[in-house]
C-alpha cells in the first residue's frame, strides 16, 4: 500500500471514532465542504499570507493544525459515513465523486502559493528546522503506528492528497 493509502486509512480510522464521539453528524454544511474549507483555510491562506515569513507561517500552520485536525479528522469519517449510507450505487457514486471535487478544488487553487510557501521556508533556516523536526516526529509516530517506511512530509501533502483524490 501506498504512504498516502496509510494515511488516508489513519485519517479514516480516527476519523470515524471522532465523529461517531463528537457526534458530529449534524450540521448544515456537508462534511467535504468543511474540511475542503479546512483545506481552502490551512492550506491557501496561510501559504498565501506567509511567502515573506516562513518561520511565522510554519508557526501558523502548525497552531492551525493543533487546533483544527480533529475536526478534520471527523470531517473525514463522516464523509466516508455520509457517501457509505447511500445504498443506490450510482447515487453512491456520483456523492463519492462531488466528494472528490469538493476537495480537490481548494488543493488544486493553492498549488501554487503552496509551492512558493515551501520555496520560502526551504530558504529559510529556522522555518526549515522547525518542519524537519515536524515531519521527522510525524513520520516516526506513524512508522511506530503503521510500521516501517510510511513516511509524511507536510510540504509534500498537496500532492500526497492530490494523488491520493485522483488515484484510481
């Protein structure tokens, strides 16, 4: 299986027992239009804001994450829950695939600002410093987690995502 498979399978799992915990079930938007908003908001805005100070962007991302990955998480499982409740097959798929463009389309937006975010932090020490050792801990928590060789890397997650939205 792939890293993203692993993942996706960890978001899944976790996920699942939030939402089912949080009973998360009711709200007025869809699940994949508020973690795309999740996506649009961590994603694109901090990028966007943070190209001239990376070391401040990292610092934003990483509180916006503390913060905001068990929704996400539980944005994720009830998507999945959402889609999987639909016993009509095409119907099932058609959800399944306004999923998939709910998601991919603030990823694909900030394609670009995300590629000069990591531009910037790559020229920078301490912001470079601050994301190895966040990626060095995550990659070990799910290598502890899901075994050897599942790697993460933040500044590869839009096309870690995008891939994993557009594998089939």
């Amino acid at each position: 299986m792939k890293a993203t498979g692993w993942v996706l399978g960890a978001v899944l799992a976790v996920g699942a027992g939030y939402t089912v915990k949080s009973g998360c079930w009711s709200s007025s938007r869809p699940p994949d239009a508020r973690l795309a908003s999740h996506f649009d908001k961590l994603m694109c805005g901090i990028a966007r804001n943070n190209v001239k100070t990376p070391e401040k962007g990292v610092r934003e991302l990483g509180r916006y994450m503390d913060k905001h990955t068990g929704d996400m998480f539980g944005d994720f499982g009830a998507m999945l829950a959402t889609i999987e409740r639909i016993s009509d097959d095409d119907k099932h798929d058609r959800r399944a695939e306004k999923a998939r463009e709910r998601l991919s389309k603030p990823i694909q937006a900030c394609a670009r600002d995300w590629n000069r975010f990591g531009e910037a932090i790559s020229e920078d020490p301490k912001a470079m410093e601050m994301l190895e050792r966040f990626n060095e801990r995550l990659s070990r928590t799910f290598e502890i987690i899901f075994g050897e060789g599942r790697r993460f890397d933040l500044l590869q997650l839009p096309q870690q995502m995008t891939g994993a939205l557009t594998d089939k």
